[in-house]
C-alpha cells in the first residue's frame, strides 16, 4: 500500500507539473511514477503493488494475444468453404477456488472467439466449455486452458 501512495503522490506532482493536469496527464504519470518507484519495490518490506500489476498486465497480455489469435481462426473458418471446425465439449478441472477466480477465468473463456463457458458444477471444481477447435486430445485442451488462462488469473488476483 506504501508503493501504491508513492506511486499516487509522484503521479500527481509530475501531473501538476504538466500545463494541463487532467485525467489522461495522471494516467500517463501514473505509467512513468510506477516504473521509477519499481527500483525502490523492496525498500518498505515485502508488497506485492509492483508485482500484482505486472501479473495483470500479463493476463491481458495473454488474453488479447489469444483473442486475436482466436478472432482470425474463426473469422478464417467462416471466410473460407473448408470446415475446419471441431466442436467438443470439455469438462475441465478447476484450481480456483474464490468466486472472482472462478467468474474472471469463466468470462474470459467466453470472450475469447471459439470458446464458451456454459456451466459450472456444484461443487465449483469442475468447468463445462464448448470449444470450437480443438486441438489434439481433450487432455491437451484441459492443459492448455487450464496453464493459459486459468493460471494467470489466479496469479493476478491472488
């Protein structure tokens, strides 16, 4: 929290500096202050302000590699006259366990093209999805959401 208040005062200053301190000066400042207190991360005990952003910034990498990745597989696969389409449901094993998890790690499979989440089990450990494509043997998906999305999520939001 010490991180994030320095982080917060050397954003504003910097703004006020600026000849117009409006919202988008504090965001950029916000950007520039957050790279010059990362060499001071440490210096206050252990936080985890530098490192949880840097995890989020992650997951939406990730997330909008895979989307594009997703958006033109579809968008090829309904642009051209092959169907390369290979629907299956997969039952996969949930490590989540607190419902931000569960409903980040669902909603991002939805958005992604090609995929949906539709149910989730009683008992919260186990994730029904409708892939478009899929590659390889059911294990190979269960693997690929389950390292790819699903971890990150849970590496940002814990």
């Amino acid at each position: 929290m010490i991180m994030f208040a320095a982080n917060l005062v050397l954003a504003i200053v910097m703004a006020s500096m600026l000849a117009k301190a409006n919202l988008e000066a504090i965001l950029i400042s916000m950007c520039v202050a957050f790279f010059l207190t990362r060499p001071l991360r440490n210096s206050f005990g252990p936080q985890g302000y530098h490192q949880r952003i840097e995890k989020l910034l992650g997951l939406t990498g990730f997330f909008l590699y895979d989307l594009l990745k997703s958006s033109f597989k579809v968008a090829y696969d309904v642009l051209t006259p092959t169907f390369m389409a290979k629907p299956r449901f997969l039952a996969v094993p949930l490590d989540a366990q607190t419902d931000a998890e569960i409903l980040l790690t669902a909603n991002l499979i939805s958005l992604t093209p090609g995929s949906l989440s539709l149910d989730i089990s009683e008992d919260r450990k186990t994730l029904l999805v409708h892939v478009m494509f899929v590659e390889g043997s059911a294990e190979e998906m269960h693997q690929s959401l389950k390292y790819g999305m699903e971890r990150r999520v849970m590496e940002a939001l814990r």
